[in-house]
C-alpha cells in the first residue's frame, strides 16, 4: 500500500499570501473579515465578507484567476503530476461582467475554461479534472487524489482549489438568508448565519516512496477519506448529523484507526445554526469524549470550495506547531459546544486529525490526517 504524504503546498486567504500568514491570523484570534465595497451589499442582509487585498473585481482577470498567479507564483509542482481542480463556481465575475457590462463571452466562465488555465500555472502535462461538489468540493478532491495514489493509479496529484466572493454568490446566499448581519461566529451560543469568504490553494500529494527518492519535504500524511450523502434537502443537512457522521465512519475504516485515536477536529463550522448543530451532532455519535474542535471561518469566512483545502494545509500548521487554533468570533459556546469548541487555542501535540466539510445537495465528505513519522 502506497502511503500518501503533502510535500509542495501554498494558500492565500483574506489574511495575506501564505499558509503561514494565515496561520499567524488565526493564532492572532483577530478576524479578516469586515466590509466590503466590491459591490453594493445594500440590498442585502449582510455588508460583511471575507476579501483578499489587493485583487481587482470586474477588470481584466478573474479573481480566482488573480489569486491563483500568486500561490502558484512559486512551487514545486512535478509535470507529470496529475491535476484536480476543485471549485464552487470558479469564475463568476466573468459572467458577472458579461450581463452588466456586456463584456466577455458567456463561455469565458466555462470550468474547462479555468482547468486550462490552472493547468499552465501549475505546468503539468495531464489534462485535469475538475471537482464541484458545493462546499465540500477540496475535501473531496484531496480524497480523490488520496485514492488515485494509495491505488497506484498515479504517484503524484497536485489540487488546485479556487473560489471567490462575487455579488452572485453573496445575494444567492442572502436569499437563503444564510448570512449573519455580522461577523460569523461558529459555534458560538448566539451564531447567526455566515460569511462568505474567498481563498485559493494548491497542495502535492505524492507516495511516501517517491518523495523520500526525490528527498522533498514531508509535512504529512492524508491517511483516511470517506463520503457520503444525505439525500435530505437541496440546501439544508440531516438534521441529526447521521450523514456526516458516516463519512467520518469511512474516513477513519480507510485510515485503520479508532475514534479514540483522533486528537482534534477541523470542524466545517459555518456558522449557520444548522450546520454548527448538525455537526456537533455527527461528533457525538462518533466519538465517546469531546476533541478541541475549531473552525477556521471565524477568521477567513467560509471560502467554498477552497474550505477544505485550507482547512487540511492549517492541521499542517497543528502538528508543526503543537497548537489548534482558536474560534474567532466565539464569545460562550453553544450549549451542545461546550467541552468541544473553545474561544481560544489549545497546545496539543497532535498526531491525528479529523476534517470535515459538508455542503449543499447534502454531500459530507471527511478526512483524517497523521503528522508526519507519527
């Protein structure tokens, strides 16, 4: 069996280029989210997002496209590595501009269109694949390349994920009225709702084997992956969790280990009362005793389809570190939190750690991670 490790990865987010940068934000407890002027929010229920500095909206490039020029700036990326392309809506504000300001062609939008564009950056030689399964889109993506390579299908997978904040995705989510007036807090006793964030990343997977031989960078392993759906409801999760819960229940068979071997879990943590809740649902029917469990999207917002992606790149940081990191925003725990989730970071010397996503059409998807020589 071919174990799978990341070597080469990188990630922006609205705190700054660099996994590390958004490390340092979170660890800050301060949040990047706050106002935008991309476009006008006064038609909607929030004014708040999660923005990247210094990207341009509706003027040449997309934002994705913008985002990814600068994690794939500099990499490692082996051409003949296979390509994911894991994303939401990729780029939006390209139809966006067609329908205001009649620029453009509605094709220029297309995935296919973006996969091309994502494969010369990354300068591999496959084709690609592109990943849109909502917000669980990276989670299932990096389970995918897991799988190619554990199969020896492949050796090496480079995913690439993307997704930004567009007026057509804020007034989506504001019709649905899933967005907080505020700032997101999850797992907090008065969340509200979220806020949209954007992010883009990319990470390598390889076998253990080939990248001791090419003596690159071991920063960890993807051990585990499971999936599952809840057929409940075009937008809203089973309620009690079962759905997720299974997906857990895969990742950790396909990782071989037992529940009791999970120090702390990078939750979804939206911030919405039904996500938050149908989370700590799914937990408690896995686990016997409560895990430090956290929620990057305090800090960032909920980016999509890049969620995942950078929710795994951030466990890297736990293991390095020996820290998990805070929950923005959180003044007092929801009730059904308390023991779980926490205001501030915890030092742990983690040596697994469980990733869950969920996302619209009621798909969950999980990962388990190990550090490194653990």
């Amino acid at each position: 069996m071919n174990n799978v490790v990341f070597t080469d990865f990188e990630l922006i987010t609205p705190y700054g280029l660099g996994v590390d940068t958004c490390w340092e934000g979170l660890l800050s407890g301060k949040t990047a989210l706050a106002e935008t002027n991309r476009f006008d929010t006064s038609a909607f229920k929030s004014c708040m997002a999660g923005i990247v500095p210094g990207l341009s909206y509706h003027k040449g490039s997309s934002v994705v496209f913008q985002m990814l020029e600068k994690v794939l700036a500099e990499h490692a990326i082996p051409p003949d590595a296979g390509l994911l392309l894991a994303t939401l809506n990729g780029e939006m504000d390209r139809i966006e501009e067609k329908v205001l300001y009649d620029r453009g062609e509605p094709h220029d939008s297309c995935m296919h269109e973006l996969l091309a564009s994502a494969r010369a950056l990354c300068g591999v030689a496959d084709k690609g694949l592109v990943v849109s399964s909502a917000c669980a889109s990276s989670t299932v993506a990096l389970g995918m390349a897991a799988s190619m390579i554990r199969n020896g299908e492949r050796d090496c997978v480079v995913v690439v994920s993307c997704d930004a904040v567009t007026e057509f995705l804020y007034s989506g989510f504001s019709s649905l009225m899933a967005l907080d007036s505020g700032k997101s807090r999850p797992f907090d006793l008065e969340h509200a709702g979220l806020t949209i964030g954007e992010a883009a990343g990319y990470a390598v997977l390889m076998s253990e084997e080939r990248a001791r031989r090419e003596e690159r960078t071991v920063a960890g392993e993807l051990v585990g992956w499971g999936m599952s759906n809840d057929s409940n409801h075009m937008t809203g999760p089973l309620r009690d969790g079962g759905g997720l819960a299974l997906s857990i229940e895969i990742a950790l068979k396909v990782a071989g280990i037992a529940e009791g071997e999970v120090d702390c879990i990078a939750a979804h943590g939206t911030g919405t009362v039904y996500n938050d809740n149908m989370e700590m649902a799914a937990f408690r029917q896995v686990f016997s005793t409560p895990r430090p469990t956290y929620s990057v999207k305090g800090g960032i917002g909920h980016t999509m389809g890049t969620a995942g992606l950078a929710e795994a790149l951030i466990a890297l940081k736990t293991f390095e570190t020996g820290l998990v990191p805070p929950n923005i925003g959180m003044k007092t725990p929801a009730e059904n939190a308390v023991g779980w989730a926490a205001p501030e970071s915890v030092a742990m010397e983690a040596s697994h750690i469980l990733s869950t996503n969920a996302g619209f059409g009621g798909v969950n998807a999980s990962l388990v991670l190990r550090k490194g020589g653990a």
